[in-house]
C-alpha cells in the first residue's frame, strides 16, 4: 500500500456499510492528481486507487468520507459518499479494456480486507458505480469480471434458472436496492442492473431472463441483512 493522501475528505456522519467500485477513466498519474487537486470546482476523492499492475494507494483514510459517488441511491437511502467506501481501478473504460488479473486479484484482496474490517459491508451493498447512479455512470463497465469477485466472496453473482418475477419490475428492483424511477426511468434502472448482471444485453427491456436473474438475486438476500 502506498500512501498518497487527498486533501478532499470530511468527517463521517454515519457507519460504514457500502462499498462502490469505479474505474477512473484515466491513467493512473492524471488519476492521482485530480483526486488529489483541492483547486477544481468539482473536488473528488476515493479511498483507494488500484493501478493496473495491482498496486494500490490510499488517498483518503476510511474514517473520512470521500466524494467518489455523488448523486446517488442505494437501498432506501441517497447521497452515498457519507456510508461508503470508494475504490478507483485504472482502466480508462470498462465497456472495452479488460481489467488485467494481476489487478483484480489485487482488488478481491482490497475488497477482502476491507469488508472484514467492516462486516456491515454486506455482499449485496457491494456496489458499482453504476448501480447507485443508473444512466448518469457506466463504471466500472461491461468488461468487469463480478463473476470472478462473487466467486472470491466479494458482491453477488445470480445463478441461472431461476422462475422469472412477476409483476412490478421497479418495485421488484428497488426491493434488491436499485434507485425508484425519479430522475431516470425504469428503463434505466434496468438497463443498470443488466450492466452489472447481464453484460451481454444491456437494452433495458425487462425480459424473461432479467426478471429471472433478478429473482434468484432476491432469493440469495431473502435472510440477509
Ligand atoms: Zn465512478
């Protein structure tokens, strides 16, 4: 770990039980300095920085907030920056750069280490980007290996066969923790949830095998917190 500290914090208001990946649409120098830069308009900041080679930064110390999520919803509640922790991966889009594995094995070892010490941090309110800020965010994109992090008990992975669920897609995908249909639409909110779960289609059409992938997801939180 090496230490790079971010003038861009605050203190916490609230525990600790979220955690969100992005990629950081740049390299990883001009990564650091705009998450390090107290002089833009727009300041931001991530706990972590995770370069392609695995190595990882700390910019902002976990008791801090950092400002990684913006506007953005998860599981009732807005404004995430406050409960969460942001890691930054290197990758200058996650639609089409691959992440290398000796970064994601770096990350499931970050994400690891981090959800111990937080067991708040269920596996469903390990999040992306994307999933707290449909349409707006993209990252950290369709390339990104979930399944990979899931199996190493980082965030969930649906299992296919599941009965597809009937009834209200919106109501069903903010019972899982997706934003309400306020500033987007529900085609967003789905279209969000294929990125994370189904890359290969993510047209936002609630078709049978989205509404099936959404019900074993609901089915594997049923007892969890
Ligand atoms: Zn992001």
């Amino acid at each position: 770990m090496i230490e790079r500290p971010s003038p861009n914090h605050a203190a916490r208001q609230s525990a600790v039980d979220v955690l969100v990946l992005h990629y950081t649409e740049l390299p990883l120098d001009e990564s650091l300095k705009v998450l390090c830069d107290d002089r833009r308009p727009n300041r931001v900041s991530a706990h972590y920085v995770l370069a392609e080679d695995g190595t990882a930064y700390r910019l902002v110390a976990e008791d801090r907030i950092a400002w990684h999520a913006g506007r953005s919803h998860w599981r009732g509640r807005d404004a995430l920056n406050g409960a969460s922790i942001g890691i930054e991966i290197v990758n200058l889009h996650g639609d089409r750069h691959d992440y290398p594995e000796a970064q994601i094995a770096a990350l499931i070892a970050l994400c690891r280490d981090i959800t111990r010490r937080h067991p708040a941090i269920v596996p469903r309110n390990v999040v992306g980007h994307s999933d707290i800020a449909p349409r707006r965010k993209v990252d950290p994109g369709l390339r990104f290996p979930w399944a990979t992090l899931a199996a190493s008990g980082v965030g969930l992975w649906p299992r296919a066969g599941a009965q597809p669920i009937d009834g209200d897609m919106q109501a069903a995908l903010q019972r899982f923790g997706y934003p309400p249909a306020v500033e987007v639409t529900t085609d967003d909110v789905v279209a969000s949830f294929q990125r994370r779960f189904r890359p290969s289609r993510s047209d936002g059409i609630a078709d049978p095998e989205t509404r099936a992938l959404l019900a074993d997801l609901l089915d594997q939180v049923k007892h969890q917190a």
